[in-house]
C-alpha cells in the first residue's frame, strides 16, 4: 500500500516537472485559493477585533458624555431620565440605560429606560461594588443570550457630597454582528468566485498547452508533408519532361505511320496534363507553407498585359479566339511582377478555355486609388451558384458545356491566393451563355 502510494507521487512529481502548465494550473487551483483562504481568514478576525474596538470605543464616548451631564445638571433626576430615554431613541442597540445611586450597601434605581424600575432597588451590588474600584473607566462584562452578544458596561461616579452614582447599560450587538455576517458571507461567495475563475482559468491554461501541443505536432506533420510533397513533384517532373520530349519527337518524325503519330500526341497531352497537375500541387505547397514571398515593386502595367497576350496569341489562335487588350501605354501599379504576370496567364488561359467562339479581351481602367483589369471573355458563363464556389480549391464548373475540359480545380484558387497576397482583389460578373468578366483591382503605384 504504502509503496503504491509513494510510486504515485513520484510518477506525479515527475508530470509535474515535464509539464510546467501542469505546476502552474496546481498553483491557481490549490495554492492560491489557500493563501487567498487564509488571508481572508485573518482580514475577517481583524475586522471583528476592530467591529469591537468601536463598539467598546462608542460605549466609553456614551458613559463620558453621560458623566459630564450628571455632573452638569448636578445630578437631577428630572435631566437624567429625559437624557437616557433620547440616548435610547437614536441608540436601539442599548436594551437597557440606568442611573443608580448607592447610599450604604442600598443600590437604588434613579432613571431607566424602564419607567417601572425607578425607585426599586438593584441587586447587582457585585458589579457596581467592582465598578467603583476604578473611576476612570467603563467595566464592559460581555456575555451570549440566545446566540446573540450582549455587554454589560458600568461606569461609576463618585459625587462631591461622597456619594456614589453609577451608569448601567446593557447593549446588544445583534446589529453590528449581523451587517458584519453579511458582509463576512458577501466576501466568502466573492472568494468562491475568485476560486471559481481560478479553476476555469487553469482549465483554460492547460487546454492552451494542450492545443500548443497539438499545434507543433501538426505543424511538424505539415512540414514533413510538404518536403515530401515537393520532392514527389520535382521527382515527377523529370520523367515527364522526358516523355513530352520523346512523344515531341515521334510526332515530328517523318519515319511513323499517323497511328503511331497519334499515339504520340495522346502521350504527349497526357503528359502535359501531368505537369500542369504537379504544378498546380507544387505551387499549393508553397501558398500552404508561407514560401512564396511576394516582392512588391511598382510595375508597368501594360508591358505586363502586352508579355500575357504574346504568349497566350498561339493557345487562341489554336481555338479560332481572338485575343486583344485596350491599355493605356502608361499605367504603374504595385505588385509583384512575376506573380501579376501569371496571375493574368491563369485568368486569361481560363477565359480562353471556357470559350468557343469570339474571344477574350483585357481592358484596363485607371482610377485614383487603383486600377480595374477587366478580362472579358464570350465564353459558356458562369451561373450565380457556381460564382460564389469559383475559387475554392478543387472547384470546377460543371454542365453539359464543360464535359470536354479538363484541368484540376486548383488553377482558379491559386490565382486568387495570388492576388490576396499582392493586396489586389477580385471579382466575377457572368451571365449564363452570354460570358464572363473577372475583374482585377490593383494598388496604383505611389508617384516617383
């Protein structure tokens, strides 16, 4: 048993230790509240010494002031019980307030709260007998009465004539007890509360570690797959650069029958196809792991549109599409020069794709703060529930017009993590049949 008990503490202290979210949610849920406990504890008794210390101070202040009545009014009757019934209607807590004169052993009753007990003889003689031993003071006898407190306080006056006048009070501290109970129960729920949050915060902090964890682990998991990702590709490309080179070749060859010439071609597409997947990964990859920095300088926009449409004039004329472009000859804007470029070779490429007949035009619009690149193609459209899914990875339009092109579903997303990164946005208007506009906003290149 015992030897349980210490294999369990000390695979405890090892946790511990290996763990410092746990040392500290064991402080915010054990020690603290502790301390906080026993803090509160002495605040409590210290207010309670200082609930009494007032309490005894405002009794003596009582007595004082009585003694000097007295001895004003030279001890009239009349003067003192007019005195204690006004002492006891601003004052609740004294239950009882006399005025008694000892003439020999005999302690007579002068003024009382009680109007029936003056004239009648007193018999705490022992406690009058004690006060009288001390002038200068009120003797405070505290005692418990049906749970509640009570002090007994004498203060004895010796008259000039030698005779002796003693002031009895017996208060209740019900009152001051009870407002003290309350706040005591006040600051105890304050203190479950404290404790409370305690509790939700060390939670808190260790499904924080908890998920910090998880987060590292992940992100080792994310590392480890993109290397291994990057190195598929590249591996990948070789040997598919290789067969588009060979299949190149075979159809250009003048030695092979058109069987063999076709056969070819359909390697080569295939391949083709091949690498543009793999660079659709690749290019994922690198959106993914934060690697493709973008460097933003100021570029010149039409040179950039005139280098797209040069490449991509073959890739239409292939389609029987006309490709043009209406830019001003002059027009900066901020970007990157690369990605801008194949950010338009994408969105271009697609227009080109999607359209059978007429043609695809850029037109360009300076503004103040930005400038609108407006592809417009007169393509199959695009309805409003399939604008909205553009650009999401792996999407792609899907009708009776489409059933013959073919491509990833990643291009689109690409394109549009591309210009986020830039600080450009974009957006589609397309009318189903009609075609489709993707309009482009760049930043205008601050002024040299």
């Amino acid at each position: 048993m015992i030897d349980a008990l210490l294999a369990r503490l000390r695979f405890g202290s090892t946790l511990l230790m290996g763990r410092s979210s746990l040392i500290v949610a064991f402080a915010l849920v054990a020690i603290i509240p502790i301390v906080f406990l026993y803090s509160g504890q002495q605040f409590l008794e210290a207010g309670k010494a200082n609930q009494d210390k007032i309490q005894r101070d405002k009794l003596g202040l009582l007595h004082d002031s009585l003694v000097v009545l007295l001895q004003h009014s030279k001890y009239d009757i009349a003067v003192m019980q007019t005195s204690i019934e006004e002492i006891q209607k601003y004052n609740p807590d004294i239950e009882t307030l006399r005025i008694v004169e000892q003439k020999a052993q005999t302690f007579t009753i002068l003024a009382a709260t009680n109007l029936e007990e003056v004239g009648q003889i007193d018999e705490r003689t022992t406690l009058y007998q004690n006060a009288a031993v001390r002038f200068d003071e009120s003797l405070i006898y505290p005692y418990v009465e049906n749970t509640v407190r009570y002090w007994q306080a004498v203060r004895a006056i010796q008259a000039p004539q030698g005779s002796f006048y003693y002031i009895y009070t017996n208060q209740s501290l019900a009152s001051a007890d009870n407002y003290f109970a309350q706040n005591e129960r006040s600051a105890y729920w304050l203190l479950g509360f404290i404790y409370a949050a305690m509790v939700l915060l060390a939670l808190w902090q260790i499904k924080q570690v908890d998920y910090l964890q998880k987060y590292t682990a992940l992100e080792k998991t994310l590392v480890t797959r993109d290397q291994f990702m990057n190195s598929v590709v590249h591996e990948l490309r070789t040997p598919l650069t290789a067969m588009r080179g060979y299949a190149s070749l075979i159809e250009e060859s003048t030695d092979v029958s058109e069987v063999t010439r076709g056969q070819a071609n359909k390697i080569n597409l295939a391949s083709q196809r091949s690498l543009a997947l793999i660079s659709d990964l690749l290019d994922v990859a690198r959106l993914q792991s934060g690697k493709r920095a973008m460097v933003l300088t100021t570029v010149n926009l039409h040179q950039t549109i005139e280098a797209v449409i040069a490449e991509l004039t073959p890739l239409a004329a292939e389609r029987n599409l006309v490709l043009t472009s209406t830019s001003a000859p002059v027009i900066n804007v901020t970007a990157d020069q690369k990605r801008l470029q194949q950010i338009l070779i994408n969105l271009v490429t697609n227009a080109l794709k999607y359209t059978k007949e007429g043609g695809v035009t850029i037109e360009v619009a300076a503004q103040p703060q930005q400038v609108l690149v407006r592809i417009k193609d007169t393509g199959v459209g695009i309805d409003a529930e399939n604008q909205a899914k553009l650009f999401a990875p792996f999407f792609r339009v899907e009708n009776t017009d489409t059933t013959t092109i073919t491509g990833t579903g990643l291009g689109m997303w690409i394109t549009k993590e591309l210009i986020v990164q830039m600080g450009a946005t974009v957006a589609v208007e397309s009318i189903k049949g009609v075609g489709t506009h993707v309009i482009l906003r760049l930043p205008v290149a601050a002024a040299v």
